[in-house]
C-alpha cells in the first residue's frame, strides 16, 4: 500500500472516529443524568513526531513533541476528550479555549482538576506551598479521588 493512501485511511478514520464521538455539552449531561458524584478534569501530552520547525508542538515542561488533549473523566470511564492543540498551550488556556468547565458548571458537576489549572474559579484544586496539616489531608483526599481519572486519562498515552 502506498504512503498516500495509507495517510487517507488514517484520516478518514479519524474524521469518522470524531464525528462520532459526544460532543462536550452531550458529555456533560450524560454525565449528570448518570448521577456522577465528581468528574476529574485532565490535560494529557500525546507525543508525536514532528522536527525541531514545529516549535507550537514542542512542550518544554515533558521536553517533547506532542498534542495537548483536555479529559473529563469518572471515576469509572472517559467522558469526553478534547481536539488536539499544539503542545506548547498551558492546560489552563486549553480548557479556556475549549470552555469545559464554563460547560462543567452549568451543569452543577462538582470537578477536580489538578494544579495546572490554578486559577480557576469553580474546579477544585489542590492547595499549594507551605500547607497545615489539615490541608496536607485534604490534598490527600483530593489526590484519591482524582487517581483513577489520572489513570483513565493516562490510558490515551497507551
């Protein structure tokens, strides 16, 4: 088979694979009628092969080529996986763009999100620097619960 065609079909199954895929507000209801308690929100670098010319694509904090992709996981399942953006974009500016937790919130669903996402007025995030014992705890609580949305999310890399 030749590159172009095999390019094609990549493509072409891509293009299927999104068009079926839920949309973010379609996830986001299920989401709530399912009766899920919390949902873990999660950048994710997916590395790709690109040459030095690609700058947009290089992360510096995993010093690597890759695709940001923002998860909203369960504790038991994907949710929702966001578009591609070039590796470089900040999680942060990533949800932004894609407005998941302006979604997240209108729906009322309590969201944990990790500390990329510091600043932000509704996810709850872990506390960060200098902590008192009873914010040790909750950091650690927090960590439990966001573990198997971290696993899940880590699945894509796979």
């Amino acid at each position: 088979m030749g590159t172009s065609t095999a390019w094609r079909y990549a493509n072409e199954t891509v293009a299927l694979l999104a068009a079926r895929a839920p949309k973010l507000r379609k996830a986001v209801r299920d989401a709530k009628k399912a009766g899920c308690a919390y949902v873990v929100l999660d950048g994710t670098l997916i590395p790709v092969d690109r040459v030095a010319a690609d700058r947009p694509f290089y992360s510096g904090k995993h010093r690597k080529h890759g695709m940001n992709l923002q998860v909203i996981v369960s504790p038991h399942e994907i949710l929702w996986v966001s578009g591609a953006l070039p590796g470089s974009v900040h999680d942060k500016k990533a949800e932004w763009i894609w407005g998941i937790l302006a979604e997240l919130e209108a729906a009322g669903l309590v969201t944990l999100a990790d500390k990329g996402y510091q600043g932000s007025t509704y996810a709850k995030i872990p506390y960060k620097g200098n902590k008192p014992e009873s914010q040790k705890q909750a950091n650690k609580a927090h960590a439990r619960l966001r573990s198997p949305g971290e696993r899940a999310s880590a699945q894509l890399k796979t």
